[in-house]
C-alpha cells in the first residue's frame, strides 16, 4: 500500500464501529481525504490531539486503490486550535470555516488555495480576530474559489465601470448591473456599506477586514451559497445565537 505524507486542516471527525474514528481532513496536496483511525481511543495523546477539530496537522496514511477510505498511520500537531475551545464565538467560526471547506472542497478534487484560506481563517481565530468577520470572508472566498462570484466592479450587462456605492444585482442572471440595466423584477439592492464590506473582502488579506459584513451582503453571500451548493451551513445557527447572546 503506497503511503502519502502530507499537511491537513480536520474538518470533522465522527466515530465509526466500536473504538474507531473516522477523520475528514483537507490536505494542502489532495484535497479533502477521509481515513480512519483504528482504536482512536487507545491512540496515543499526541495522535488524540492530532485528530481534534481545526487541528492543522502533518499525517502519514495509506491509501489502497478503490478504497473510500485511507487508514492512519501517523498524525503530528503542526498547531493545535484548542485555545479556541476557550472562546465559543471563535470555535463556531472555525466550525463555519470548516463547514464550507467540505462543501466546496469534494474528495479527490486539488484545492490548495482552499487549503491556504482555512490556514487564514484558522490563524485569524487563533489570533483573536473577530469571529464573524472571519466566517463572512471564508463565505466570500468560497465562492471566489469556485468561481462563482460575480465581477463587483462592472455591469454584467454592458460592461461599464460601476461607481462605489450600492449595487444593484439581477439574481436572475447573477450579475450586478448599471442603473440602465437594473432588471425590471427582482433586484436586490445591496447598500453602499455592504457593497463596501465585499469590494474590500474580495481585494484585502483576511488581517485587514476587521468588520463583520453588513446584514445585506452577508444575506446576499449566503443566498449565492445557497444557490451554488444547495445547501445550509448549520454552524451558522451556532455562531449567530452566541453572537446575539454577547451583545
Ligand atoms: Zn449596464
């Protein structure tokens, strides 16, 4: 069986027969790779934290040819995001961040730019960045990596520079538009501070974008993310009830 060694996020982790553990891990070379742990639960410490949540990692594992699965052989702690375990707002950010990663990452897919955002966001969080601005950038560049975003400072139509402001967007077409080309039903009007908030997150390293989005760009990046993937992130729930709770 040929061995791999490479650098991992974990993404999650869920238990599998009695004593093993199956570990989703988004690798920097592979993309998103699943193996077990056999008797996680008589792993040594230093494995046992290796296979934690936002741990990032250097793993060995086998992998056999039309396996779902590859098999553990050796996990290290390149950072522990344990310290998050202290701050639940961050720990629910790093679930969204991880969240995304399996939907946009599927298994046998190359996505190291996927790779070095959640290496951002995690260093982000560890680093005491605010948590929802954290989540909100991974939601924008989710779909800048997937290539679903669309051009912030052009008209989808006739191509003329857009001013800074608020945009108009056709959800129909998914494209932002100049006033001429406004769609006749169903624009969604995102304010100036909100089309602020994406130009910036789309330009700007994670370090500089301090601000959580404004509520009508944060709903417009979740309703794209809806769209593409069909899907909800559930710690998102998580994250928005403590976020309530602590103001
Ligand atoms: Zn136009």
């Amino acid at each position: 069986m040929p061995s791999r060694r490479e650098e991992a996020f974990v993404l999650t982790r869920y238990p599998v027969r009695e004593r093993d553990l199956v570990v989703v891990l988004l690798t920097r070379a592979s993309g998103q790779v699943r193996i077990v742990a056999r008797r996680a639960r008589t792993l040594r410490s230093s494995q046992a934290t290796a296979m934690e949540p936002l741990a990032h990692i250097r793993v060995t594992y086998f992998e056999r040819a039309g396996a779902e699965l590859a098999t553990l052989d050796e996990a290290e702690v390149v950072r522990s995001a344990f310290p998050l375990a202290g701050n639940p707002p961050a720990w629910a950010a790093g679930q969204v961040v991880c969240e995304l990663a399996l939907l946009y990452c599927p298994p046998g897919q190359r996505v190291e730019p996927a790779f070095r955002l959640v290496d951002r966001c995690v260093s982000c969080l560890l680093d005491g960045h605010e948590p929802a601005s954290v989540a909100h950038y991974a939601e924008l560049w989710f779909l800048k990596l997937g290539g679903v975003f669309p051009e912030l400072d052009r008209c989808g139509v006739c191509g003329v520079d857009l001013p800074e402001g608020a945009r108009i967007y056709d959800p129909a077409d998914r494209h932002f538009t100049c006033p001429e080309h406004r769609p006749a039903r169903s624009a969604v009007r995102i304010s100036a501070p909100g089309a602020r908030w994406l130009v910036r997150a789309s330009r700007l390293p994670l370090e500089e974008v301090t601000e959580p989005a404004p509520e009508d760009a944060a709903g417009w990046l979740f309703g794209l993310r809806e769209h593409f993937t069909d899907r909800q992130v559930q710690s998102w729930r998580y994250l928005r009830h403590l976020l309530e709770d602590s103001t």
